[in-house]
C-alpha cells in the first residue's frame, strides 16, 4: 500500500504577507525574474496564469543542472493565502511517485512566515527524503524577497 509522506519547510522573510502571496498569485509568470536565477524559465501550457486548473512548465537549477517541472495549480484559498500544486511531469517524478507542494503564508512580526509543505509518495525506499528541494523551496522564497523589498 502506498504512503503519502510529507515533509515541511518555512522561513521568515520581510516582505509583507499581502505582497509575497502576490507575487505567486497573480504576478507568477514574472517567478524566473524575481528568483534571481533559480527558476530560469516558467511558461503557461493551459488555462491562465493565476486561475485554477492551469498548468504551468517551470525550468529550475538543481544540484547545478537545469531540471524541468510540469505543475497542476490545483487549488487556491485566498482567505488563507494558500495555494496547492500538484506536480504532474518532471525530475522529480522520476524519484516520486507523487508530488504535491501546499504554499502557506502568513504575518509574522514585521515580516511574514513562509512555509511549504511537500506531500509525496517515493518511487522506492531508497529515495532520499527531499531535503534538497526543501532547501530549493526556502532558497526561492528569500530570492524572491530579496527582489520584492528591493522594488
């Protein structure tokens, strides 16, 4: 039987919650931009950029290569600043059966608290837990702050 294992990431950046969550919800063709380098290329496959149900090709550096990641926008709780993706082609479905990351952020102090949650299912037990794309997640998140209290 398969098991869906999660793991979970956060940082505090400054950049106020209202203006973080912005930057993925409505202004994420403009990630490859803000992530100084990280993510290289993003384009829109179906729907719109900002509407659930698009599929979005991301191209990213990883472990010093371009590796690229097909994403569902799956779900989207504005009240909440929540937004699910399910990862449906790519790297990293060769080492993961399935993939799903829940973007979360919320105020914390003068800044915000950005946390990432990683729901996947490994190929084998072999499979290394995905430290890596954590680091990748909490690496985005200071780049992209970086860009937005630079603007």
């Amino acid at each position: 039987m398969a098991q869906i294992r999660k793991m979970e990431c956060q940082v505090v950046i400054e950049s106020p919650v209202d203006k973080f969550y912005d930057a993925f919800r409505t202004k994420a063709r403009w990630i490859p931009k803000m992530s100084d380098g990280l993510m290289t290329d993003g384009k829109l496959v179906q729907g719109d950029w900002n509407s659930v149900g698009a599929i979005r090709l991301w191209s990213y550096v990883s472990r010093g290569k371009t590796e690229i990641v097909k994403e569902l926008y799956e779900s989207v709780d504005d009240k909440n600043k929540k937004m699910v993706f399910k990862m449906v082609e790519g790297e990293v479905l060769k080492y993961y059966k399935s993939w799903r990351t829940v973007f979360n952020i919320s105020p914390m102090g003068e800044g915000s608290l950005v946390k990432w949650s990683m729901e996947f299912e490994k190929q084998n037990d072999d499979v290394p837990d995905p430290v890596e794309y954590a680091d990748f997640l909490v690496t985005l998140a200071k780049n992209i702050d970086a860009y937005l209290v630079n603007v």
